[in-house]
C-alpha cells in the first residue's frame, strides 16, 4: 500500500484542481497532511480550514486497489468512501476561492486552448519528437499536451499521437501501432527513396515538416528549394533514425560490431523513471525529453541552413577548378577549410556525371597546416576510394617525410584515411604520390 500511495503521492505533490486551487499531499510517517492553495493569487498563509490530515488505513487501501493510476485523485477521494474529506476541501475551496476579474482571460485561453493527445507512461522519441513538431505550429503554440489511454479523454484532444490505434490526417490521428499501418515516407510519396515504416515522429514531419521548417528558419514559402532540401536532409539524418528504432528495424542484416548506446532515441529513453524510483514527475520528465529531442532538431535545421547549405558552392567551384590543380582531375582544393564536403562532392559528382571520381581533398586546418583527406564511399562510411599509402600510416614529422621522400609531412592517420603536410605544395605532392603509387600496383 505504501508503494502505490508513494507512485500516486510523492513526498511533495502539486495536483492542479478545478476551481484553479492547488493541492497539495505531503508524506508523512502516520499518513498524509494536504493543503490547499488558490492558483491566481501571490503567495499568502494557507486557512487552516484549508488543510487536514488523512490516516494510512483500510479505507485507504481498499480505495487505491480499486482504481488505476489514470484517474484524477480528487475524483477519486469524491467517490470512494473519503467523502468527509472531499466535502470538506471542495465546501472551503468554494467558498474562500471568488473569481477575481484578472483571472478571466486565463480562463478563456484555457477554453480556447487546443490539445495535443498521446499515451501516458514509459514515453519513447518518436511521441516526444511528435509532440515537440506540433508546438511548432502557430495553430498549436499555446497547446496543452494530454498523456492519457482513456479513448474518452483522447476524444477531446484536436489531434492525437502514437496512441488510438488509427492513422487518418483528416481526423488528425496519427498512430502506427495498428497491424494494418505499414507506411513510408515512400508508400505516402512514391517521390521519396525512404521505405522505412514511420512512427509518430515521422507522420507528423511526413504532414507538417515543411512548414516547420520554414517557421524555423522564417523562409518564404515561395521559395521552396531551401525547404526540399532541407526537409530532405532531416528526414535521413534525423527523423528516419528514429522510426526505425521504434518500429524495432534493424540498421543493418549483419550483426552489429559494436552497440551504440549514445543516440538521440537511447537519452530520450534514459530520461523514464527509473523501474525502483518512487519520487517523481512524468509529466516533467516528459517535457524534459521534449526540450532535448527539440532543441537537437532546431539545432539541425540552422545547421543545414547556415553552415551546410553555403559549403555546396565551395564545393562546386573547386569541382569546376580541378583541371589547374593536377592534370588527373582526381584532386580536389577547397579554399575554405573545414567546410561539410562529403555530401556535395558526391551528390555533384552524380548530377554532373564527373569522371574519373574524386579521390582526395585538400584544405587548411584551423592552424594554418594542409590535410589531405581521402574520399569516402558513402558520405557516413569509413571505407575510401584510395586509402593513403600502407607505408606512411602511422608515421609522424621526419620519419614520415623520410619514408615519402616529401618535405614538410606532418602526419598519416593509421588508417590512411587523413594525413598532414606544412604547406600546400607538400600536400598536393603526398596526393599525387599516392594516386602514382596506386597506378603502379
């Protein structure tokens, strides 16, 4: 008994009530003391005809073993036998609790405000994703979220989440768990590559991710290009993860290597209540899950928009400028360092149908240095085009220098996919070695 009443009562809890009062349960050795308190009014000494005292005993016991966790406590004392104790708080809140005209506005916006509906308990990325992208809207930007299983309660709501058991974006439901949903961001728009089965998170950017973005970045929807983009890139880099995470989809047919425990679905998950923990908040938890997936999402957004956009201009210049770097055409110089590459050079490489394929790229560092990087099958991927010669890798400064015959070297990573050299003669001269050394084999 004392578990439940600690899940239903921390030691401290506030239990928003009609009549805008706050009450209040404090766990105590023999029992629980309650108080009440007006919600629109500054801070002032409780009535003592405001507060009381309920016993641990059988009536208690009998009440909470008959009802779910779900229900409003309050109504719950009201019906089950406590009603001394329900009468008495709701006859002195009625009666010390008169309206004043300031609390008017609160209620109107109260009444107009929309609801955002999706399951209560253990909350996973996808509905915390799904709920954060709705808040976006202007429609919904004074939301409350309501986290419940009760169909009644979710009836209510003007749209609703990962729970109900029905997908229909006319009714604004929007749950993938019913055997029947087997959607993709390809079955919805045969125009996109992606077939792994939604979640919530990707029905609601699969319906609402473009104006989304555009709220973000406050673009003119005129002026889709940005938008497709950009949708395109959060779609693969961001949301598909998760829905293949919460849809139980492998990442790959072969077994994994290693585990990663780190991703964005994993810290959402991280932040539940631990199984044997008795004091908290799922309501706050929830949010604070909201605020991390939400804040990655922005995050992302301006990246693309301000910092991966601007480099595929870079990119396509040093593309159109590789004959004067060395007559392979195989050697790329970027003439801002450190610029996101790897996604352009490929995807211009296909839409202009470049051969022969890239194989290095040269850059500054942040101290002024030259790297020479390979070129990467896949843009995520760790295999290259031309891995850096076995006999420089792993060696540093003279003894690298000594080994290539170039001046200046600095350093060949052990796996040949990055090296270094003092100056930008001596990088292109590390390139063209190993592209020579490459043609020899």
């Amino acid at each position: 008994m004392q578990k439940i009443l600690r899940r239903l009562f921390p030691a401290t809890t506030l239990i928003s009530c009609r009549q805008s009062v706050y009450l209040s349960f404090q766990r105590t050795s023999s029992g629980y003391t309650w108080f009440a308190k007006r919600r629109h009014t500054e801070p002032a000494p409780i009535p003592s005809s405001l507060s009381g005292h309920v016993p641990v005993s059988s009536s208690w016991l009998n009440f909470f073993n008959s009802h779910t966790h779900q229900d409003n406590p309050l109504d719950l004392l009201r019906r089950d036998g406590l009603r001394s104790f329900s009468s008495h708080f709701t006859r002195s809140v009625m009666s010390t609790n008169t309206r004043s005209s300031t609390d008017e506005p609160e209620v109107k916006r109260n009444k107009m405000s929309k609801k955002i509906g999706t399951h209560n308990g253990t909350f996973h990325c996808d509905e915390v994703m799904a709920c954060f992208l709705i808040q976006l809207l202007p429609e919904y930007k004074d939301s409350t979220i309501v986290r419940t299983r009760d169909s009644s309660k979710l009836d209510e709501c003007d749209i609703v989440v990962d729970v109900g058991g029905v997908y229909d974006e006319k009714k604004l439901k929007f749950d993938h768990h019913q055997r029947t949903f087997n959607e993709s961001m390809n079955s919805l728009n045969p125009n996109f590559k992606w077939v792994t089965k939604l979640s919530s998170a990707g029905l609601i950017y699969y319906h609402y991710g473009r104006r989304i973005i555009e709220q973000i970045l406050e673009l003119n929807p005129k002026d889709p290009a940005i938008v497709d983009i950009i949708y395109d890139k959060i779609y693969e880099n961001f949301v598909e993860e998760i829905d293949g995470i919460d849809n139980g989809i492998n990442q790959t047919e072969e077994k994994p290597k290693y585990h990663i425990s780190t991703h964005i679905s994993k810290r959402v998950a991280h932040l539940n209540p631990r199984w044997n923990e008795d004091d908290f908040d799922e309501d706050e938890l929830f949010r604070k899950a909201m605020k991390l997936v939400g804040d990655e999402f922005v995050d992302r957004i301006l990246f693309y928009k301000k910092s991966w956009l601007p480099a595929r201009e870079i990119v396509l210049k040093a593309l159109e400028g590789r004959e004067k770097v060395d007559e392979s055409n195989e050697i790329l110089h970027l003439t801002s360092g450190g610029c996101p590459w790897k996604d352009h050079l490929l995807l211009l490489e296909k839409e202009k149908e470049i051969t022969p394929s890239i194989k290095y790229v040269l850059y500054t560092d942040l101290v002024g240095n030259w790297r020479i990087q390979c070129v990467p099958v896949h843009p995520e991927g760790f295999s290259n085009r031309l891995s850096l010669p076995e006999e420089w890798r792993g060696l540093r400064d003279e003894k690298l220098s000594e080994k290539s015959g170039i001046k200046d070297c600095i350093f060949v990573h052990a796996t040949g996919f990055i090296g270094g050299n003092k100056t930008y003669d001596g990088a292109l001269e590390m390139a063209r070695m190993a592209l020579k050394n490459k043609k020899e084999d």
